[in-house]
C-alpha cells in the first residue's frame, strides 16, 4: 500500500510501478508468442489484463506513475500491433480491443499529472517550511544547488521569513498553471509545440534569475 500519511509527500515510495512494468513487458511478450499459433483469445486476454495494470497506474497523483503508464502502454501497443499486421484478431476482438483502447486519454492524464505535481511540489515546499534545517539533505539528491550560491540561500532559508517560501509557492503555482497547463488544450484536443518550447524556455530563464522568491521552485523544477 502507498504510505500517502507520510509527512514528506516527495518520499513515499513507490516499487510497485517496475514490478508493473516488467510485468506488463512479460505479459507483451507472451500476447505476441500467442499469436503465432493462432492463440488470438489468449492473446486478448493478456492485453485486458495489461490494461487492468494501467487502470491501477493512471489514478495515482504522482507524475512518475503517469510516466509509467505511458511506458506500459507503450509496451502493449506491440501485440495489437502484431495482431493487426498478420491479421490475428477477428471482428469481435477488434471491438474488444477498440473499446479498451477508447478509455485512454493522455491529453486529459497529462493536466492531471501537472496539476498533481504541482500539489505535491507546494506540499514540498511546505514540509521543507517546517524543517529548514532539511533543505540542503533534501535538495541534493536532486544533484542541484551544490553552488556556493546554493549552499548560500539554502542557509539563507533556515533564518529567513516564512514569507519567502509562501512566495516560492506562488511562483510555482503561477508557473504550471499558467506555462504548463495551456501546453494541451482539452476542449479543443490539442498539442501546442509553441507552448511546450515556450514553457522550456521560461523555466530556463527563470533558473539564470534566482532571487528568495523563487530559488525553492527552481530547485524543486527538474522533475517537470
């Protein structure tokens, strides 16, 4: 079970999500060996017992499970695929596997996962509000802000303001609401390129222009 009471949000654990994916991977494989000799039903029946390991994935608040879910339907793909070039499945499999398929939307997934994300990234911020003396452990597996510049505010940020990191918070949620958010447009079923490189290019500008404000925010960025 996920430990979701945990104080720090960003150290639950979460090792079921391989377990899944190399199941998924087995589960691919073995869907694929069944159609050679005509297996299609059993075939079918591990592809729904694929999708049945997405559907515990795609509800889970963490990006890197909307990550892992993407990864495993990847893998899935290759056996309808198969089934499709060697013309494996019948009329009635194709609409099983039709109406499986029509329950992914990672357009809607991918607001979800931002939107979670950036939960967790205030909750974040507030633990590290509660335990400043954490800052400099907590940031540096991460592999950020080993500067002395870093070293500086994350000492800064042990005797500051609490206003400091309340201003962090609303940095981060301006950013991801404002430059992440507006990346796909669900009304309208769109990708903006336009908006994806814009977003890159914020957040890189940001990074060059650190201040009290937003320094937490930037560090806690790479996972976006």
């Amino acid at each position: 079970p996920i430990t979701y009471t945990n104080e720090n949000k960003a150290g639950i654990l979460l090792p079921h999500l391989a377990t899944l994916k190399s199941l998924t991977r087995m589960l691919s494989l073995r869907a694929c060996a069944e159609l050679q000799p005509d297996q299609s039903d059993r075939a079918l029946a591990d592809l729904k017992l694929m999708f049945r390991l997405n559907a515990a994935v795609q509800i889970e608040p963490f990006l890197i499970s909307h990550l892992v879910n993407i990864a495993m339907f990847n893998l899935e793909l290759q056996p309808v695929w198969e089934g499709l070039a060697d013309r494996k499945w019948n009329d009635r499999q194709l609409v099983a596997l039709d109406a499986e398929l029509a329950r992914f939307d990672f357009l809607a997934d991918y607001q979800q996962a931002i939107r979670e994300e950036r939960d967790l990234l205030v909750d974040s911020i507030d633990y590290l509000r509660r335990h400043p003396n954490q800052i400099r452990d907590y940031l540096e597996p991460l592999g950020r802000d080993q500067t002395p510049a870093g070293y500086l505010l994350a000492r800064l940020a042990q005797i500051g303001p609490s206003g400091w990191f309340e201003q962090n918070k609303l940095a981060l949620c301006r950013f991801m609401t404002d430059t992440y958010l507006p990346i796909i447009n669900q009304k309208d079923r769109t990708y903006s390129a336009t908006n994806d490189a814009k977003a890159g290019a914020n957040l890189a500008q940001l990074d060059r222009r650190r201040t009290p404000y937003n320094w937490l925010f930037i560090a806690l960025a790479p996972a976006l």
